[in-house]
C-alpha cells in the first residue's frame, strides 16, 4: 500500500516508516523542514515538502497524491502556545482528513490522545492540546472515510513492550512510542480498516491479539 505521514520527522513516525517498508509498504514522509529529509530517506520514505499549518488544499492533495492511507502524526509538541495547538493538532488534522477524502484515501488514522474524550474547559496549554485533539477528532468520525483514532496515553521513550491494552476506554497509563508505532503498523498491516476510536496504553495483551476482532 501507498501510506502517506503527516509529520513523518516525529518520533513514532520515525519508528513506524521502517515497519511499514520491510512489510513491502511504500511511504511519503510530509515535513516541514528540507534539512529532515536525509533521515527521511535513511527510514526508508520518499520525502515530501509540507507544512500542515500553510499548506492550501491542492498543494496538500499533491503530496499526499495516491495515498491508499493517511496517518496524521504531526503535533505542535510540548514547548508550544495555544495558537500551535489549534494551527497543527486541530487544524492540520482536520486539513488532512478534508484531502485524505478528496485524494480517495481508503484509510485515515491520526494519533490523537487520551483525555481527548472529555477536554478540560480551561485555557492552559493543555486543555487547549485537549480541546484541539477532540475537535479534530469529531471532524474525522465526521468525514466521509474509514478511519481509526487512536488515543494514547503518556508517551514515553522506553523500550517497546510488545504488549498493549486497546479498547474504547482503558484505565489511565503511559506507553512507549515504540509501541504506539508497532500498533499503528499492525493496524495498516490488516489492511481491512478499523473504523474504531481506540485508547491505547502498555498492558498484557501481545499487540496483534489486541487488534484482533472481535473488537472489545
Ligand atoms: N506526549 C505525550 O504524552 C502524548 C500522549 C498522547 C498523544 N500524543 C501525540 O502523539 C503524536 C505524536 O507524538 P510524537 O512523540 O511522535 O511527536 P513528535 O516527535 O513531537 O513529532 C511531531 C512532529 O510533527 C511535526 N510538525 C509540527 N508542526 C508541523 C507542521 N506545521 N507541518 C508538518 N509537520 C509538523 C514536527 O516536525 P518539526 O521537526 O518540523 O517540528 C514533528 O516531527 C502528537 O500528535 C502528540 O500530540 C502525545
């Protein structure tokens, strides 16, 4: 399949690009940076120049051309205000659900978060993270195409378990983004989309028995 990454230069895009290619997957890694595209290569994608948060509608259809699935996976990430929460995690997500639609993806996934379900009202950075996820999140159930969100919880750098818990609500808990990418290659691997809102979190269950059917 034709897989494109929004924001292939993230750490979890980082790890799933090499999943999906040795499983004879082609990928285009969207960056904002030409200065990434070296390591884009090495990961194995055909980079591609594209910041989520200017990019026009046609520009955004060209790069994500013949895509059989979408993945956002870019975020305005920890050091940023509420406005980049809104322009990326918001806005990019539901700009790329709009052209995953008119480019005939099969497939949208995006990595929201957990807590995305009931956002806080107030007006710090992360209840407006929240906010800005649930928000895209509603434009995806609402699009016109399969898709998955997949709601992790606290991402962390350790080493992949393997091993996960995945259901329309889990207890609050943390995952390493190696997992989170595993997960996201199993999902594409079983190419029947699944048309599911997910959390996400380090559990017991080995990752392709957790997405296996019949879903919990
Ligand atoms: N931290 C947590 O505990 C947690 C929990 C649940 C979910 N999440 C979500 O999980 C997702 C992925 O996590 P991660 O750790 O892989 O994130 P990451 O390493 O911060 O990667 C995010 C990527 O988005 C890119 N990006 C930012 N603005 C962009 C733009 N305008 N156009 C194109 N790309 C842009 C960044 O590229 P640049 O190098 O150009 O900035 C970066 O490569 C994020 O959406 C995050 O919100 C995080």
């Amino acid at each position: 399949m034709n897989v494109a990454v929004i924001g292939a230069h993230g750490s979890i895009a980082r790890t799933l690009t090499p999943l999906l290619t040795q499983n004879g997957h082609s990928v285009r890694g969207l960056v904002r940076k030409e200065s990434q595209f070296d390591d884009l290569r090495s990961d194995g994608a055909a980079p591609v120049l594209c910041d989520i948060e200017t990019v026009g509608a046609d520009e955004l259809d060209r790069a994500i051309g013949d895509s059989d699935v979408v993945l956002f996976a870019a975020g305005a990430g920890p050091g940023s205000g509420p406005e980049r929460k809104l322009s990326v995690d918001r806005d990019g997500a539901i700009k790329a659900v709009e052209s995953a639609v008119r480019t005939g993806a099969k497939h949208f996934i995006i990595v929201s978060s957990m807590g995305a379900d009931d956002p806080p009202a107030d007006d710090d950075d992360f209840s407006v993270y929240l906010q800005a996820k649930a928000a895209a999140d509603e434009a995806v159930r609402g699009a016109d195409i399969s898709a998955t969100i997949l709601r992790p919880g606290r991402l962390t750098d350790d080493a992949p378990k393997g091993h996960v818990t995945a259901a329309q609500s889990v207890e609050r808990g943390e995952i390493p983004r190696a997992d989170v990418a595993a997960v996201l290659a199993q999902i594409i691997e079983q190419r029947s989309p699944l048309d599911k809102t997910l959390e996400l979190v380090s559990g017991d269950t080995p990752i392709q028995a957790a997405l296996a059917s019949p879903f919990p």
